[in-house]
C-alpha cells in the first residue's frame, strides 16, 4: 500500500481515494465465488496456508524474503518466520512483535532488514506510536540477527527522512557491505524529519562484520527539477519513490516513484543516476517494478486508490489499475502494452496489482503477482506487446466485508508463495508445461527487489 497510516502525515488520502472508487461493480458479478473459497485455473493448486502467530493476527501481513529452508513474512506489528523445508507442511519457527507499518523484510546471511514507516516515540520495539510532527519521533530501519531462527535479536536502527516505506538490498561491488536503498514520501513542513522538497532517497550502507556501524552514507536527489505533481488523476504527486527494485549484476535499477517511472545506473552503488523518465496518464501510482531476465523490459505496476479500492471492476476498465511493460531501448523505456486481471471482483474487493517476481524459465518471460482480493495471477510476458495469463488462485471476498487479499506473491524454489493479509502464508503450485523447467533453479535467497539473472543462479 503506498499511504502509510502515519499518525499525523497524509490521513484518510487511501479511504478517499477508496471511497471515490468503490461505488463501481462489477458486470459479472454471478462468477464471484462464495466468500472465503479458493478457486483456481486448472493448472494451479493450492497446496498449504499457514495461520499467522496470535501475537500478529489483528494486523496486517506485508512483504516477503526467503533463505534457505525459511520464508520471513513483515506484518504491520513485526515479522514471521516459516520453515519451508517442506512446503506442504509449512510451519512458523518463530515471530518478532516489534509493530511499525509496513515492516517490509529483505534478508541477507545472518541479517534481516524491515522498513519503518509509522513514527513512533523511539526506535525500541515496544515504543509508542507518535506524530510526526514531534520532533523525537523515530522511523527508519531495523536490524535484526536472524542466526538463531527460534530467537532473532534486534541489534540496530538507523533514522532515514520521512521513515522508511520500503528498502531495497544493494550487494556492494566488494563482498564487505550490503547497502539499502530506502524510500520514502509525505513531507510536510510541519515534519521535523521530513520536510519538502523530498526528492530523494536514502541510502544505509551495512558493514557486515560489523553491521551496528549501519549508517545513511548518502541522500541522492532523483528529481533535481521535480517530480511529477500535476498529472490529473495522481493519488499522490511525486516526492520521493515508493519501491526500488535493482538488477545488481547488470548495474541497473528501476524506480516506481509515486507518479514518475525511472531507469537508474547504480554502477556507483553510493551514487544512482537516473538514466530514463516516463509518466502515464493511466497510472495514479506507480507502486513496484520488475525486469525481465535479460535486463532488456521493465514491468512497472499502478497501484490505483492505494490497494484499499475496488479496482478490478468493468467500470474501472483494463488500463487503470494495471501493469504496463516497456522495452529499454537505447537507454530508453518504451511502453508496449498494459496487463489487468479478466475476472471481475465484487464492489467490496480490494483488487489492483501489486507485488510479484519471475517465474525462472530460461528464454521465456513469465511472472507471478499478487492482486489483493484478485488473488495471484501468472502472467506470460515474453511478448511485451501482447502479455497473457496462464494461470491464477483466488478467494472469494472477505466474509466481513473488510480489506484483504494476497500482498505479494512470489516463486521460489518451485512453489509459490502469497502473503495474505490475514490468513498468513499460502503455498501454491503451477504445475505446467511453461513453468515446469522453472523447477530446476535453485535459489539460495530471493529478495524480489534484489533481482538476479538465471544464468547466475545457476553457476552460483
């Protein structure tokens, strides 16, 4: 979601933007399933759904990392941690109560990262929320030591300007350092630590010998001139980025930044250049990005009304609310087409694109991504021109009406893996001639803003 519920920044901008959006239905409203049940196309299966611990089942499951045998799972109220060894019996090893939205996880050896973006009193776990406005009011990033996966140890914060909504994890050029690439919005001159112009992101360097040295090394300003502002039809105008998501070997990076589409050059790790700028008329929030294999095409995905609106309705139609897919081309982004979900959602469905990554199928381009209440959907993007889903998993609507849905959907090592609001993790599996060959490729650790070439996977 990009707005965060910040106390005292930005409020109700995702329940009017909902609001303005919701009165749409859908003209297929009979194919709805029941609410709660699972359907899928022919080729996709639901294989397991773990519940979250008690300690976080009234908030909200976020973004996802995997390592080895485990997935970590960011919730609003702190993170999970799965033991995946066998998918089908996925069970939580552990959980971490340390609240502070949206708590967005990357992980890297014996360190998990999470992203801070609701002010709170002080950086300590059980600090209490606060205005953003008061001037000791901490956000930013936490540390935690993962080596004992029963007991994570939270061992350093880091304040970052206007918090920090996501991360991105950077591999350094030398094997000493990872660095994070933090994004953040919503100044306000009455924010002490974050104030306009917010044009840039920051950037933590992480020693990794000796990580409680973490520390913002540089701020880069990727909209010297401004960002997108005055665009009809933005949630929000551009100040910043929402997500990062970096193409480490091939010294690339794409930025969605609220209501700009950049390319980076991040040769210079402590110093990205942005190299390629687009807008869209169709896009209200330019929310997360993935490339292809080869480096060469860009999914970028709009995030309309926030990820609380009923978006993946007839009257919203199949451009808004969508993924579009451009071709780097001469250091350009050339847009080719856009993708939306077919099946309609009900009125009161949260649905609009949200988090996916690459299904590992050497020479083609297939994607999985989540939806919200429009469940996951694998998508054949080898022609840009001409993108098609080959296989998707839903629920019906939330029994009580309430937001929900699948945050982000990822591929690793075989099975699928869905977020979900609130039901915990789902395990899914495709089973298809166009992503068998997937099934091959191990991975050691997937961070999906981390992206890395099949090839390299495999020499690995």
């Amino acid at each position: 979601m990009p707005v965060p519920r910040r106390i005292g920044r930005i409020p109700a901008v995702v329940a009017v933007a909902a609001a303005m959006l919701m009165p749409a239905t859908s003209g297929r409203a009979t194919g709805i399933p029941p609410p709660g049940q699972i359907v899928t196309s022919p080729n996709v299966a639901h294989v397991a759904g773990v519940p979250p611990p008690a300690g976080l089942r009234e908030t909200t499951n976020t973004d996802m990392a995997f390592q080895g045998d485990y997935a970590y799972v960011g919730n609003y109220g702190g993170f999970s941690i799965y033991d995946i060894h066998d998918p089908g019996r996925a069970r939580i090893v552990s959980s971490v109560i340390c609240p502070g939205g949206q708590m967005d996880v990357s992980v890297y050896g014996d360190l998990l990262f999470a992203a801070v973006d609701f002010p709170r009193r002080n950086d300590a776990c059980g600090s209490a929320p606060q205005r953003a406005s008061a001037k000791e009011s901490w956000e930013g990033i936490r540390i935690f030591d993962i080596s004992d996966k029963k007991s994570p140890k939270y061992i350093k914060a880091v304040r970052t300007d206007c918090g920090a909504h996501t991360l991105t994890l950077v591999p350094g050029k030398s094997r000493g350092s990872v660095y994070l690439y933090v994004s953040s919005y919503g100044p306000s001159a009455s924010f002490p630590g974050c104030r306009p112009p917010h044009d840039k992101i920051s950037i933590v360097k992480v020693p990794l010998d000796d990580p409680v040295d973490a520390a913002v090394i540089a701020t880069p300003v990727l909209f010297p001139g401004g960002g997108n502002e005055t665009q009809p039809g933005l949630l929000l105008p551009t100040s910043g980025c929402h997500d990062i998501t970096v193409f480490p070997e091939r010294d690339i990076a794409a930025g969605a930044c609220m209501g700009d589409g950049l390319l980076m050059d991040i040769s210079d790790r402590e110093n990205p250049v942005v190299t390629a700028r687009v807008t869209d008329p169709n896009f209200a929030f330019w929310h997360s990005a993935t490339f292809d294999d080869a480096g060469t095409k860009v999914v970028f995905v709009d995030e309309l009304g926030g990820g609380g609106a009923a978006t993946c309705t007839e009257a919203i139609g199949p451009k808004r609310g969508a993924d579009a897919y451009y071709d780097i081309v001469d250091g350009r982004l050339v847009f080719r087409s856009y993708f939306k979900i077919s099946r309609y959602q009900a009125a009161t469905e949260n649905c609009v694109a949200h988090n996916g990554s690459l299904i590992p199928v050497e020479g083609r381009d297939i994607m999985v991504q989540a939806w919200y209440q429009g469940g996951v959907s694998v998508v054949d993007f080898t022609d840009s021109a001409r993108p098609r889903e080959i296989g998707f998993f839903e629920r019906g609507p939330e029994p009580d009406g309430r937001p929900g849905g699948i945050w982000s959907a990822y591929y690793y090592n075989g099975y699928i893996y869905g977020s979900d609001f609130h039901r915990g993790l789902d395990v899914i599996e495709i089973d298809d001639p166009r992503t068998d060959p997937a099934r091959r490729v191990r991975l050691d650790r997937l961070n999906a803003q981390t992206q890395a070439s099949y090839r390299r996977v495999h020499d690995h």
